[in-house]
C-alpha cells in the first residue's frame, strides 16, 4: 500500500511545450507576406511619348514584345515579357491593361502594372 498510495494521490502535472508561445514569439510575427503580388515589369517609352504616372493603355502582343497603345498610336514596350505573362494575356484575347505606377526620369524607364 505504500508505494502504490503515493503514487495514485499525487497531483498530476504534464509537461509540454506551449506551441502558441513559440510561434507568437517568432521574429515574422509582424511582417505581412502578401498572397499574391501585383505583376510589375519595366516599360520604356516609344519614341519620346509624353508619359505620366497613373496613365492606362491597351497593350498587346506584337512579335516578341508587348505594345502599348494610346488610341491607335504605340507608346510603350514592354522588350521581354515573361512566358507567364504571355500566356495570362493569351488566355484575355491578347488584350491586357497597363498602368504606368513609377517612372525613372533619367534612364525613361517605366513600372508597368499589367490587370
């Protein structure tokens, strides 16, 4: 009775690792990772366009590169699109939007979002 009294009275305590507290105490629990992120490429201006941010055009796949237009005239070129995209566009009737988000002055090159 003796050993076998202890030790069915005594208070059951379970260790564990409190897994929450591990992960709430990593070093990214601030840091926001976005699921999907806008598809940005460079464009450069064809010709001397007058370009300014917040600008939309119509851009289409001609030969190997993507061709902006404003109305029926060219304005900017996307030179080496990616296979995804030129698939994604492919599958929207070769017909994307663009919108101009940034501009370099100095070099002339564009930061294209394609919807």
């Amino acid at each position: 009775m003796g050993a076998d009294f202890k030790e069915k009275t005594k208070r059951t305590f379970e260790k564990c690792w409190d897994k929450a507290a591990l992960a709430a105490n990593t070093p990214d629990l601030f840091s926001r990772t976005a699921d999907r992120a806008p598809s940005r490429f460079e464009a450069e201006a064809i010709s001397g366009a007058s370009i300014a941010v917040g600008d939309s055009f119509s851009v289409r796949m001609e030969g190997n590169e993507l061709v902006g237009r404003r109305g029926t005239s060219p304005v900017i070129r996307l030179s080496n699109p990616s296979q995804t995209l030129v698939s994604s566009i492919a599958q929207g009737c070769n017909i994307a939007r663009a919108d101009i988000v940034a501009s370099d002055p100095i070099s002339g090159i564009f930061e294209v979002t394609i919807h």
